[in-house]
C-alpha cells in the first residue's frame, strides 16, 4: 500500500499580522518557580482517550527512550520577552535530552530539550474554548499557538461530543485540514501510522476512541486485547492438548479390548 499524507482541501483562517505585530519567539527552559496550571480535565473521557492512544504505540513497541509521549503536558516558547506554556491533551516529540537522574521532567522546550513538537492533540470542550482560536495576542489561541509559534507539522482536533475528528497539516506556515481516506482514518507522518475512530469498550467505557492502524489497516491493539489474545491462544492450545489425550486414552482402550498393551507398543 503507498503511504500517502491526505491532499488539504480548507485552509484555516489565520489573522493578518502587520510587520509590527510579528512576534519574537525564544526558547528558554521554564524556569523553576513558574507555576504551571492545574486546571481539572473537562471530562472523564480525555484522559481516557489520551492513556488509550499511548498504550497501543507502547504495547506495540512504538516507545523508545528518546521519544517524548505525554498529555496535559506544558510545551513552551517565550514570546516577546514572556514565558508561554500550552498543554495540549496529546503531544508526541521524536526526540528528546534525556534528564538528569531523579529529576522529573515538568515541562518541555523546543530546539532546548529536544527536537520540536511533531504532534499534538486537542479534545474539544463543550465551552467556547481555545482549541480552534487564532488569538494572535496574549494569552495566545492555541491553534495560532501551534501553528505560528511551535510550528507543530501536524494538529489534531477531536470533538467527542458529536465524534467529529479533524487533522490539520502544517503547509508553507499555515494549517490546513486535510482529507480521511475511504476508512475515515487520517495518516499522520510522524508516526507513519492512521488516526481514526473506532467504537467500543475500554476500561468499563464505551465510547468513539481514537486509534491507530498501521499502513495496511492492521489495526494496534491495547495491551489488555493483547492480553486478551494470549489467553485465548492459550485456551485453545489447552483445549487441543485435551482433546488430543482423550483420543489417545479411547486408542488405548481399544487396544486392550483387542488384547493388545498399548504400554508395549
């Protein structure tokens, strides 16, 4: 199958910027004592969402050390002179510094620590939020925020509520939402893999998921189906080794009506 990146057919809006108005982007680690926010998670589903999409990359060896995979974590950029922290749902980062023994990362700065931000995504609010806000100006849109200021090549918004799922490709400095294939799924280059929504249980939740499917549609499973997978494998093999003794006790049984040891054979 040839990978192929979906052709974008609607540019997003962007608002026009003056010379005067361009910003000056630095990259600078956060500083120690720059209190991040700690705002509750909208709903019960986006962490679940979040857990779901890592645990299949890790299940299927899809995690190394020198990849950065984390939700609700603070991505920064220092704009005009100001520190500026993001925390998208779900972000992915090729390659990253590791850190210092015992230390715990909290946070993450591009072209500091590590390459830039390859992915993120958004769970969109059932409020007025700013997933999709090209606020140009503090306290900055978060699209406008990815798009101008990490330049992340590839965006992902998803609606739960209505099971809307949308990508975004980073093209000549400006998004543009790309186009599923016949199977609703989107390819995100990064991970050479499909995004798509998949309808079904996870951890007691029966929802729209997001997940990921390889290039010839093989679908990634979690750990638990795998587990799932095993088990019965397993139980199939037992059932087989069982089925297997009580044909050789019935020969067995046979030979001694007929006179004969099966013992001596």
């Amino acid at each position: 199958m040839v990978r192929q990146i979906p052709k974008p057919t609607q540019q997003t809006p962007s608002p026009p910027q003056t010379p005067h108005q361009k910003p000056t982007i630095t990259w600078h680690p956060l500083p120690s004592d720059f209190p991040l926010p700690d705002d509750p998670v909208e709903n019960i589903q986006q962490p679940a969402l979040a857990a779901a999409l890592t645990d299949a990359l890790g299940a299927n060896g899809l995690i190394q050390p020198s990849i950065l995979i984390a939700a609700n974590f603070g991505l920064v950029a220092t704009i005009n002179g100001k520190t500026i922290v993001k925390a998208p749902d779900w972000c992915y980062i090729p390659q990253v510094q590791p850190v210092t023994e015992g230390v715990i990362r909290r946070s993450y700065t591009p072209h500091v620590e590590g390459s830039p931000v390859a992915v993120v995504m958004e769970f969109l609010s059932d409020t007025e939020g700013g997933e999709l806000s090209v606020r140009s100006t503090p306290p900055y849109g978060k699209l406008y925020f990815y798009e101008h200021i990490l330049q992340v090549p590839t965006y992902v918004t998803y609606d739960p509520y209505v099971g809307r799922l949308e990508v975004r490709y980073l093209e000549e400095g400006q998004y543009q939402l790309g186009q599923p294939n016949e199977n609703g799924q989107y390819w995100i280059p990064e991970l050479e893999l499909f995004l798509g929504l998949w309808r079904g249980e996870r951890l007691g939740q029966t929802i729209n998921w997001l997940r990921w499917w390889e290039s010839d549609g093989t679908l990634l499973l979690w750990s638990s189906e795998q587990t799932e997978e095993e088990r019965q494998r397993a139980e199939e093999e037992r059932q087989r080794a069982e089925e297997e003794r009580q044909r050789a006790e019935k020969l067995a049984a046979k030979l001694r009506e007929l006179g004969v040891n099966p013992d001596e054979l």
